[in-house]
C-alpha cells in the first residue's frame, strides 16, 4: 500500500517540473534576445561617441596636408588629392614655434611635476595624518573645485606682478601648482590601501616618509600616472593665464602661438591653421596613448576609497 501512493505522487511531482521547465524556457530565451539587444544599442551608442571625437581628428589631419583648391571645393574631399607638406612650412616660416614649443615644453614640464609632487604631500596627509579641522579643510578644498579659474584671474595677475614674475616663467607656473582634482584623486585612492600594511610598517618603526616612499607610492602608480596626465594635458593646453602674464613674442606658448597664424586682413589660411594646430594636438595624443591604460585603474581606485 505505502507503494502505491508514493508512485502517484512522484509522477505527479515530475509532471510539475517539467511544466515549469516548458515554461521557463521562452522566458530564458526572450532574456537572452533582450540581453542582446542592450549589447548592440551599448555598441552604437559608444560608436556615436566615438565619432564625435575621431572626426574632428580626421578633419584636422586631413586638411593639414590638402592644397587651398582640395580645401575651398565643393563638393568637400574627404582625402587630399595630393599630399603637401607646404602647410607645415609656412606655419613654421610664420611664427616662431621653436620658441613656442620650448616655452610649452618647459612650462609643462615644470608645473605637472608641481602638481603632482604637491597633490601627493597634500593628499597624505589628508588620508593618513590626524590634525584638527582635516575634514573642514578637505571640504574646503572641494569647494575650490566648483570654483570658475577666470575668478582668480585678477588676483593672480596682481600677486605674480607685486613679485616682479610677469613675463617669466614662474609668473606662468607659480598660480596652478595647486591641483584640488589631484589631490582629491590622490586622496581617495590612499584611503583604499590596505590598513594591514601600513600597521606593520608602524610595528617596524617606518615614519611617514618612509611609507610615502616605499609602500604608497608603488601602490598608487596608476593614480598618480592618472593626475600627471591630466595635469600635463592642463598645462599644455592653457591659454588665458599664459596670455595674460606674457607680453613677448618669445615667452608665448603653443596654443597663443596659433593666433600668429591668421593674417594681418582677419583672413584665414585653413590648411596652414590645421598644419599648426596638428604641431600642437599631435604630442598630447601620443602622451594620452602611452598613459591611457592607467587612467582607468586610477579612477577605479579612486572610486574605491569613496566608500571609506
């Protein structure tokens, strides 16, 4: 008897499951047809981005090196009919990039290191160092993030003059050594180390120094690849600052130095404008494609010590 009732049962438990699989399987597989689709709408999604940036890109190249007839055709060509070199010239004959590139050279050089060297110091001792009023000052230096550069373009301008710095290049460095993304970068990325760490180095008698230099500095490469990148980028593209504190041809940067390109009448020569535009976009992209695979272990540490 106890068999007999156990069969039943069984049967009936297999039936269930089976019917419960029949059903599952349309929902699996309309899962997967959605799954799908997100993927291809992701893909075209980046697409679209993509080409906002590598247009531009293709244009700027392409008309560096096309004669005035390709340029000024209509309909537009898409590739030169024949490739010259003539606009480089005449934008090297035109103004003296040797000086602009050596100021820029200099100027960016200099200021990324004292960025990043101070947005270290800074950020270790926000993430590591107990004194009185830390967090008011982080969230004062926070603030200075939503802060526009412009509203402190008058107050620099008087202090770098009272220092006798105009038209040198301290006068250009001097007022953005300071780097409140650098530091706060720096800083959230130092509070996601691990602890353990750190207490043994304590254990061993290892001061502050030495942990800067021995443990956090070989953790943090990425972040720090991540700050000098941007700071490399923001000193070699600045524009208003060096403007404003130079007054000689000879201590001009690159990006000013376009301006020399445009004739005495308004008038524009596009391919030697490209030409000179290419002189200065051309070594930050080779800087960007050299450090791009750090920028996003950077920014993950980063986001990573947020949550500390």
């Amino acid at each position: 008897m106890p068999a007999t009732t156990t069969r039943p049962t069984a049967s009936r438990d297999e039936g269930t499951v089976q019917a419960r699989t029949a059903r599952q399987q349309p929902t699996n597989g309309a899962r997967r047809l959605g799954n799908l689709r997100h993927h291809w709408w992701g893909i075209l999604l980046l697409a679209a981005a993509a080409l906002v940036f590598v247009v531009p890109l293709f244009i700027l190249v392409t008309t560096a090196f096309k004669t005035n007839s390709d340029i000024y055709t209509w309909p537009p060509k898409v590739l030169p009919t024949d490739l010259t070199w003539d606009n480089l010239t005449t934008a090297w004959q035109l103004a003296p990039f040797g000086a602009f590139i050596k100021n820029s050279v200099i100027v960016t050089v200099v200021g990324a290191v004292a960025k990043v060297v101070l947005a270290v110091f800074t950020a270790y001792a926000f993430a590591f160092l107990p004194f009185p009023g830390k967090n008011v000052l982080f969230l004062v230096m926070l603030g200075a993030l939503m802060v526009p550069g412009h509203v402190t373009l008058l107050v620099n301008y008087i202090t770098i003059g009272n220092m006798g710095l105009i038209n040198t290049y301290a006068g250009i460095i001097l007022p953005g050594v300071g780097s409140a993304f650098g530091t706060f970068l720096l800083r959230q990325h130092f509070m996601s180390l691990p602890t353990e760490v750190f207490e043994a180095a304590e254990v061993d008698g290892a001061g502050h120094l030495r942990k800067l230099g021995s443990m956090v500095l070989p953790m943090s490469v990425p972040a720090i690849a991540t700050v000098a990148l941007v700071a490399v980028i923001d000193e070699w593209n600045s524009f208003v600052w060096p403007l404003i504190i130079t007054n000689s041809v000879n201590m001009r940067t690159l990006p000013i130095g376009l301006m020399y390109l445009k004739a005495n009448d308004g008038m524009v020569s596009w391919g030697v404008l490209m030409s000179g535009t290419l002189i200065v976009v051309l070594p930050m992209l080779l800087v960007f494609l050299f450090a791009q695979r750090y920028i996003v272990t950077g920014l993950t540490g980063a986001a990573a010590g947020s949550g500390r």
